[in-house]
C-alpha cells in the first residue's frame, strides 16, 4: 500500500453524483502543488521581505518529501539568501505548530550538514529560520497574525526558556466577508497583537503583495461558496472553480498544468470525511490478518492455562466462528478531534490508529469476559491472555 513517498488508496467520493473512482495521494494539496514551483516561492518570499528578487536559481527547496528514509514532510521550505522559509497551509487552528515545526527544522538542518561537519572547530553558519504558517480555515479568527511559542507548550513555563521556537500564523481570511459558515475562535492560547512587521517578515496586506496567494485563495473561496452556498457537489465545485480560474487568468497556467492533479488532491480538502471512512475500511482490513494471529494465540495460551478445549475457552471468550466480523467490526474510532493533527503530520498513523484500536478492543473484550464468567480479578485475566506488563495499567482504567 505504501510507496516510497506516499499512500494510495481508491477513493470514491460520497459527494459525487457518478460516484467515481479516484486514486488520490494524501502527500500534496493545491497549497503543496503551488509552492513546489520556484517561481511562485521566490513570489512568496519578495512578499515577505518587501524585495523584488527575480533570481530563481538562488533559491534552494528543502521541503520535506517522507517516505522510507525520510520520517517527515512539510508543505514547503526553501533557502534564498541565507535563509531558510518553512511554510504550513492550515484549515484548522494547531496548538501544535511550533513542535511540527521544530521536528521539520531539525530534519532540514541534518540534511543540510552533515555531521562530520558539526565536529569541527570552526562554527557551522546556520541559514536563519522562520517558520509560517498560512490560516485559510472556516474558523473565524479576527487577528491578522498569531504568534505560536514552542515554550507556551512546556508542561513548567518559565520566563526564560532554554529552547524557543515561535510560529507566525498569518489569516489569509482576514481581509474577507464572513461566509456564514465560520465560527468565532478565542483560546486565549495565542499572542494577538496586531502588527505590520514580525521577526523581519511583511505579513501586513500580504495577498496584496503576493499573486500566487492571492489567486490561491480566490480558488479556495470559489470552491468554498460553490459547496457552502450553491450547494454543489465537491467535484462540480472544483472543476467549475478550475475553469473560472483559467477563463479569469487566475493561476492560469497552474491550472491548466495540473488540472487533474488538482482536483483530485481537492476531493480530500474539501471531503475529507468521504476520505476518513474509506482509511477507517482498510484500517480494519489490514488488521485482520493480524487480528486473526492475536485471536488464535489467545486461545492457545487460555486452553494451556485453564485446560479447557478449543471450543470451551472460545465460548468464556465470547469468540464466534466469525472472527472477523466479532473483532474487525466493533473498532471504534474516536480519532475525529485529532484525525487532521495525525493525518497531516504522519499518514501512516492513522492506520496505525485503527490498528490499534482494534487489538484493544479485542483484548479489553477477552478480560472482561474472563473476569465475568470465571470469576476471575482483572489481574488473573490478564495473566492467562499474557498481557505484556506494560500494558495492563493502561488496560485496567478501561475496564
């Protein structure tokens, strides 16, 4: 299922009228697509940085790809001048930025120098860093900019920390009507003071000074008011949106470029839940091999322990002759609060969730049963499922 960068999957869209088939690959949005041109980041940073810079060979990427040597991925990062841009597009507010951030400096950073570098003498010369991030979300937010602190996360704060990292999150909403559909955010978590200038970036009227943002999100509103307000089904929405886009000259030849690639990595922006139910399948279908080793190990070590047949620890255990359908089909899911935070940081882990979920349900389901029809304390139960010591203390407060 996983190749070396990213997951596939067949994903036919809820929305869709033909309800068509679609292989989307969950690494790239538009924001990703857009900003993998060098073009366009050096249009991003002249708008950052009030320059007019025309050189693109200067400018370096360095975003984060993942795959099989590379844990992580980002939306996009670049050196241009002894500087180093790492940008984030977010449609929801993340209290968890500057962590995500400081794992994707870090990993740049490695690349950059080598370690038989960081033993020499003489001091490395870092690219100085600053790290974004783009709001486009429904969330309503009234400030322009919020700055994110990795110290505001420490569990002790201190005045002085030893590590700091901040994120600038700037509201590319914010010079738009509301569409109706947004709700008031104020966490009190973020600093929200107004101003034109932060750490050397000019994020004051920043669509003004940036085309490829602004045409960005004159995409994403069209799309938006097509769905939220028109009511169109998400793929009409995208492609009606595309085709304005190109007859507008907005992103024109982006557009036209990667006409298909768009709207395919759309559907899961913009439907994302039609995507979540399909990963919450294969979840369960990939444990149940798995599902079915755990199940016939429980067996063998409770027949061992009890002395008890096949059949007669099947029945304590509650286990039907469909075994799949009892342990694969009970999988809850309570991953919709941090489904985009798992989602959007490691792919994998979402089916490392579902994975999970289900040998806990099952193993939660096998104790209770001992416990109830044996008579047995939780403990006991545990000890003839061989439940791994560190396990049971998490176990035992679900009981």
């Amino acid at each position: 299922m996983r190749s070396n960068d990213n997951i596939y999957i067949q994903h036919k869209t809820k929305n869709d009228d033909n309800s068509s088939t679609t292989t989307k690959r969950y690494s790239d949005n538009v924001f990703c697509l857009l900003y993998s041109d060098k073009h366009n980041l050096l249009d991003l940073y002249n708008a950052l940085n009030n320059s007019s810079h025309t050189n693109i060979d200067e400018l370096t990427i360095t975003t984060l790809k993942g795959g099989v040597y590379m844990k992580y991925k980002n939306d996009a990062s670049f050196v241009f001048s002894y500087e180093l841009y790492m940008f984030e597009q977010q449609s929801t507010v993340n209290h968890n930025m500057p962590l995500r951030f400081l794992h994707y400096v870090s990993e740049v950073y490695r690349d950059l120098f080598s370690n038989s570098m960081l033993h020499r003498k003489s001091m490395v010369k870092l690219p100085t860093p600053h790290f974004i991030t783009f709001y486009n979300g429904r969330e309503h937010m009234t400030e322009r900019i919020k700055i994110l602190k990795l110290s505001d996360m420490f569990e002790h704060p201190v005045d002085f920390p030893e590590l700091e990292l901040e994120v600038t999150m700037i509201n590319l909403n914010y010079d738009n009507s509301s569409d109706g559909t947004s709700d008031k955010v104020s966490d009190g978590i973020f600093d929200t003071q107004e101003m034109s200038v932060n750490s050397g970036l000019f994020t004051t009227n920043i669509l003004d000074r940036c085309r490829s943002l602004k045409d960005y999100m004159t995409f994403v509103n069209k799309v938006r008011y097509k769905i939220d307000r028109l009511g169109m089904k998400v793929r009409l929405a995208v492609i009606e949106a595309v085709d304005e886009c190109i007859k507008d000259d907005v992103l024109s030849d982006f557009f036209i470029k990667h006409r298909d690639e768009v709207i395919d990595v759309s559907i899961f922006e913009y439907d994302e839940e039609g995507v979540m139910d399909v990963m919450r399948e294969e979840g369960r279908e990939e444990g149940r091999a798995e599902m079915q080793a755990v199940i016939q190990k429980t067996i063998d070590n409770a027949m061992k322990k009890l002395g008890k047949s096949a059949d007669e620890v099947m029945e304590i255990l509650g286990i039907t002759t469909d075994i799949n359908n009892e342990f694969t089909s009970n999988i809850s899911s309570p991953i919709e609060n941090k489904r985009s935070d798992i989602f959007e940081y490691d792919e994998e882990g979402v089916m490392d969730v579902m994975r999970e979920e289900g040998r806990a349900d099952a193993t939660l389901k096998d104790i209770r049963n001992i416990m109830t029809k044996l008579n047995k304390s939780a403990d006991e139960a545990m000890d003839i499922l061989d439940v791994p010591i560190k396990e049971r203390e998490t176990l035992k407060t679900q009981l």
